[in-house]
C-alpha cells in the first residue's frame, strides 16, 4: 500500500486503495465515536441562549487520556481559567473536529477513484489525520518521535499493528503536508 497524497495544478491529488480506504474508514469512524461517546452536556436546559451559541457545561478534561490529548487544557497551571476556556470553546472544536472527519469520510466515498482536494478540503483532512495520530499516539503512549523509534514493538507484540497504523498514517500526514507547501 503506497497511497501519498500529490500536489497538481487543481489541488492536492489522492487515490486510496480500497483495502486502505477501508482501514481509514473505520479509524475515522472510531475517532467520531469517541468524541461523541464523552461529550459534555450543554447548558441548554438552564439557558437557551448558551446552548445556541456552543457553551458547555464541561469545565473537567475529558477522562480518557486520548481523547484530552485532542482536547487539552489551554491553560495548564490555571484550573479556573482552564475550566472557564474549556466551558466556552469544547463543544465548537468537538463540532470542527467532527467536521474534518466527515469531509475525511467523503473523500473516501468511492476508494480507487482520484481524488482532488481544494485547500479547504486539504486542510480538513489534515486535521483529521492529525487527531487520528495523536489518538493512537497516545494509546501508544508515544510522546515525541524519539519515542517512536526507541519503543518500536517487536513484530510479535499485539500493538505491533496498530504501530504500522500509526506510521502509515505519519506518511499520509507528511505526504499532504508537503503537497500543501
């Protein structure tokens, strides 16, 4: 499986095998699951207008380690105005990350088909990718790249795979990385 992602004149260019479209497939729905398996209550029954304009009632990191890697605190040596920050912006990047990943899930609609992607759409995907690797990143408990390549399991480990998944999914991020520059 070789698929890259290739800048054109019309935009960033990629074709998916279909066995990978499959595997990408089922990981973006996963990461989907998962930011909605946790999602904070809004305010909407104490106060309408808070629920309409995406205020929470989360102030607490989520409790799984990966999915507060994709929802950390912005103020990390400040638990009021960590929570504060966390009640006013979590529910609109849970809809933008959820966003990324149905345009990711688009893309893939029709594996083996190529496929252009505008600037917009490039971006998205990049930031789907992104959360996918920080996800299985953490669950890897992998911290920078020199953990990557100091830890690397042995080929009969059980987390061999989702390590080649991990690593694969560093070349498409690259690969659209320098097709966007």
């Amino acid at each position: 499986m070789a698929t890259r992602f290739r800048r054109s004149r019309g935009g960033v260019v990629v074709t998916f095998h279909p066995d990978e479209a499959v595997v990408l497939r089922s990981l973006l729905h996963q990461l989907e699951e998962m930011l909605a398996s946790d999602e904070p209550e809004t305010d909407a029954d104490i106060d309408p207008l808070a629920a309409a304009v995406g205020i929470g009632g989360s102030t607490e990191p989520p409790a799984d380690p990966a999915i507060a890697r994709l929802l950390p605190d912005a103020y990390p040596d400040d638990a009021e105005a960590a929570a504060d920050f966390r009640r006013y912006t979590e529910l609109g990047l849970r809809e933008r990350k959820r966003a990324a990943i149905r345009t990711a899930l688009a893309g893939l609609a029709t594996p083996g088909a190529r496929r252009t992607l505008g600037t917009e759409e490039a971006h998205a995907w990049l930031a789907a990718l992104n959360d996918l690797r920080l996800v299985i990143g953490t669950r890897l408990d992998l911290r920078d790249d020199a953990d990557r390549i100091e830890i690397a399991p042995e080929e009969d480990d059980p987390r061999r795979t989702l390590y080649d998944v991990y690593d694969w999914l560093t070349l498409l991020q690259e690969t659209l990385v320098r097709a966007l520059w």
